[in-house]
C-alpha cells in the first residue's frame, strides 16, 4: 500500500513540475514565457537559442535606434533587414539601414520592398526625422548597397527554408508583410511571430486621434495581416508614451558624450527631438521598445489576448484598429478572426531605458 502513496506522490509532484513549466504569456497576467527560468540548465538552452529575426522597417531615427538596439543584442541572428516607405523615401530609408549595420558592424543584407501604400496614394508629409531620416546630419554614407532582390521574395523565401522559426520584427507601415501574405498565405503562415511596433494599443494615437502613423500609412495592409490570424506581439504607442521611456535633453547629452552608437544616435535625432520640444514634449522612441519586448523579455510585465479590426472606410476612423480582449464582454459579438494578437500593456520603463542608454553609453 505504501509504496503505491508513493508512486502517487511521485507522480503529483511530476505533474505539478510539468504545469509549472508551461508557463505562456497570459492575458491580465504577469508574462511568466518571458521570465527567464533559475535552473542553469533552462538558462543555458535560453541563451543557445537566438531568435532569427527578419527586421522590417522605413528607417527613420527611432527605426535606426532599434537597429542598434537588435545589432548589438546576443539575442537576435539577423537574416535580413528589408526597408519600405514610411518615414522617408524608400531610398532614403535603404540607405539608412545599411548605414546603421555598418556603424554596428553588422553584416545583414538589405531588400528593398514597398515604396508606396497597397491601395491608397502615398502622402507626401513632412518627415519629422529630417529629410533623409536621420536629422540631416550627413551621416548617412553606406560602404554597401541594397541586394537586388525583392523584400517580399526575401521573407518568403527566408521563412520557406526554416519553417517555424523565423520571426519579424516589423516597425514601419505593414505594406511588405501584407504584400507576402498575399503572395503566399501557406508560407506567412510557418512564422513564428511577428512582433509589430504598431496600432494606438490602448491610447491616443500620433497621425489621428485614434490612428498611429505605421498604421495610418498603411490600413488595408494592416487589415490583411490582422485577417491572416498570424502569432503577434504588438506594442502600441500607449506604452511608448509613458513619460519614463521617452528620451529627455539628459539622455540626448549622455548620448552625444557616450560610445560611437550614441553619438550617431544623438545626431540622428536632431530633427525629431526639435520637433517635439517645439510641441513641448519629450521623444518617443517606439522602435527600439518594439525590439526590446523580444531582446529584454523581462520588460514585458503584461499583454493582454485580444484579436484586432482595422478600419479602412474613408471616414475619421480609417487606421484605427479596434482591439478586442479575450475574455471581455464583447466575446458575444461576432469577429473577424482569432484572438492572435498579444498586446504589451504594461512594461518595465526603468529596464528598458537603463538598457538602452547602457548600449548608447557603455
Ligand atoms: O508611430 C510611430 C512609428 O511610426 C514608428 O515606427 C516610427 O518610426 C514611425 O514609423
Ligand atoms: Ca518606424
């Protein structure tokens, strides 16, 4: 008798190990995938396995900032950046990834993608990043060119040779991810995750009232990846908001007296730091806190479940996107897609901006 109280025993303690392992990042829970496990054995598996990411992005400042952000992280093996309108002109914004790398050293190949919206004419706007992206500071004279491949070839192809383990980090307009889905669905869907800076999450946004400017670039595109119902991390501009990971005169002089990263990033952010002084702000950086959700995992604090709609009529709303939570009263109502999307709703400003200044500076 007593040796079957202990087999059972046995085997309980064996479950209870086992669930508490699972851990996944909950919805209106602390994140408990991304904390990182205390036995050395789950730490040294964590530390082998870096995350393939393609990057893609319109290259501005901020984009720039994430870049070196991702360059220097022992997290991410970058297959690829691939660049598309947005922030500048698309050969302005190939140029500027391309420079970055080299200032990081970083050898990826760069695709150039999308120069234009899929349905809706590109509007010609004042770039807030300067008229070449990066603060008109002459920095920008890249050794390398862009690859002739196209972008959209690129993921597909990239995801196609390893499927299930490529992610994109995606922080410009969605054009050249939608452009893949439609190409090729059954491909998009063998990504791992996308991990998109993008949407208003929960707050205000930057291009309208209710729409954020990667969105707003771009909503259809938005509206085809969301209908893809493919695994997404999505930060939104809420969180890029709060008042402790927005860069102050402090950070942009420790920058301008830091290592060869944060000079280059401190000239880079001229224009955009005079922009929103002019408006009585501090900066926004949202790009590199895109990043940071998957090379400092420990920022995420929380996410919510929720599955997202896009508006696209030509009205107020177009480029809002419409965040449904799992589990509130709207479950009754019926939906586009599945709740794939999981929204950061809370982060750790104080890890995030130690860390980013520590690249800067160190
Ligand atoms: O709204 C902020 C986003 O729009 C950032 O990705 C910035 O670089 C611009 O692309
Ligand atoms: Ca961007």
């Amino acid at each position: 008798m007593k040796c079957i109280k202990t087999t059972l025993a046995c085997l309980m303690a064996v479950i209870v190990f086992l669930l508490s392992g699972c851990g996944a990042v909950n919805s209106d829970t602390k994140s408990t995938a991304s904390k990182e496990s205390t036995s050395d054995t789950t730490v040294k598996s964590t530390k082998t396995q870096r995350h393939k990411v393609i990057i893609d992005t319109d290259a501005g400042s901020d984009d720039a900032a994430a870049l070196v952000l991702a360059a220097t992280s022992e997290q991410l093996d970058i297959l690829g950046i691939t660049v598309l309108y947005g922030n500048v002109p698309l050969e302005n914004a190939a140029k500027n990834a391309l420079m970055t790398l080299e200032l990081c050293d970083v050898e990826a190949p760069v695709y150039i993608g999308a120069k234009k919206p899929l349905k809706k004419e590109r509007e010609e706007m004042i770039s807030v990043h300067g008229e070449d992206g990066m603060g008109d500071q002459d920095l920008i004279h890249p050794k390398r060119s862009a690859e002739d491949g196209d972008a959209v070839d690129f993921i597909l192809d990239t995801i196609k040779s390893d499927p299930g383990e490529v992610e994109i980090i995606a922080i410009g307009p969605l054009t050249n991810i939608a452009l893949a889905v439609m190409k090729d669905p059954d491909t998009m869907k063998l990504c791992k995750r996308i991990w998109v800076m993008g949407t208003t999450g929960f707050g205000a946004g930057n291009a309208t009232p209710v729409s954020e400017f990667n969105v707003y670039s771009d909503a259809e595109a938005y509206d085809t990846v969301l209908r893809a119902e493919l695994p997404m991390t999505v930060l939104g501009l809420d969180m890029c908001a709060i008042e402790e990971v927005m860069l102050t005169n402090d950070e942009m002089t420790k920058m301008a007296q830091g290592n060869a990263k944060g000079v280059y990033m401190s000239k880079a952010f001229t224009k955009l730091f005079a922009f929103e002084q002019e408006n009585g702000n501090n900066m926004m950086i949202p790009d590199p806190i895109a990043v940071a959700c998957l090379i400092w995992p420990d920022m995420v604090l929380e996410t919510k479940t929720c599955y997202g709609e896009a508006c696209v009529g030509n009205d107020a709303a177009y480029g809002q996107i419409v965040l449904y939570q799992k589990g509130s009263i709207y479950e009754a109502m019926p939906k586009i897609g599945s709740y794939n999307l999981e929204v950061v709703t809370k982060i750790d400003a104080k890890l995030f901006m130690d860390g980013f200044m520590s690249v800067m500076t160190d």
